[in-house]
C-alpha cells in the first residue's frame, strides 16, 4: 500500500499501520526515531517511552519525525506533554520533520513557535540549546 497517495484512514485496527521507536544516544542527546502514525491508538506508546526516557536522565531529546505518516491531536499532546516534562529539568524537545504534510500541522496549530523544527538530524544536533 503506498501510504502517500492513499488520503483514507484505515477502518480496523489490523490494517492499521504501528509505531514504531528506536532510541540512539548522540552525546548529551537522545534521538528518537519515530515511524508509522501517531494518533489516538499510538500515542500512549510514544507517551511511556517519553516518560521512560526522562525518568533516565535523558533531557535533551530529538524525536525524528521523518518516518511518521500521520499526526493527529492525541500524538500533538504528547509531543507538548514530552516538551514539559524535559524542561521541567532544563532540558530540550526539538523535532526533525520535511514533510510538508505534518509541517503544515504545526504550522496551523501555531506549534512552530514552540517547537524547535530542523530538517534534518545532523541540524538538530548542531543547534545549541
């Protein structure tokens, strides 16, 4: 199934396509890439591994977004949500997104300014925090 031309949600949760996480450290930052959909089945997913990590010590986090085909309002709260628990200790939340798709999400939720959005991995690492 090619999921960009495909504009229709999945109607069963066995069509429905996962999230998957993998967690790399780089330094002092965690990247987390993210990939699949974040939405109201996936979230609670992407939430405890957020909680986890912060609950490690990891404050500066980078949540690669490139993999992610959909974003809906639940998977915006826990990004939100994982951006005020690391500055709780001081710490960074910046997102790696170039779909033009979920940037216009943020775009219209006014989340820009909020968040830190680099292109590319190698971009969030060099911004200083």
């Amino acid at each position: 199934m090619d999921t960009e031309s495909s504009a229709t949600r999945p109607s069963s949760l066995e069509e429905r396509v996962d999230l998957t996480l993998s967690t790399r450290t780089e330094g002092d930052r965690t990247v987390v890439a993210v990939g699949g959909e974040i939405d109201v089945y996936t979230a609670p997913k992407l939430r405890e591994h957020l909680i986890d990590l912060v609950s490690a010590g990891s404050y500066h986090l980078i949540i690669d977004m490139e993999g992610v085909d959909f974003l809906d309002s639940t998977g915006l709260g826990v990004l939100v949500g994982g951006l005020k628990r690391v500055r709780s200790h001081e710490g960074s939340l910046r997102l790696v997104c170039n779909s033009d798709r979920i940037l216009k999400i943020f775009r219209i939720t006014g989340l820009t300014k909020v968040f830190p959005i680099h292109a590319t991995v190698d971009e969030a690492l060099a911004a200083a925090d």
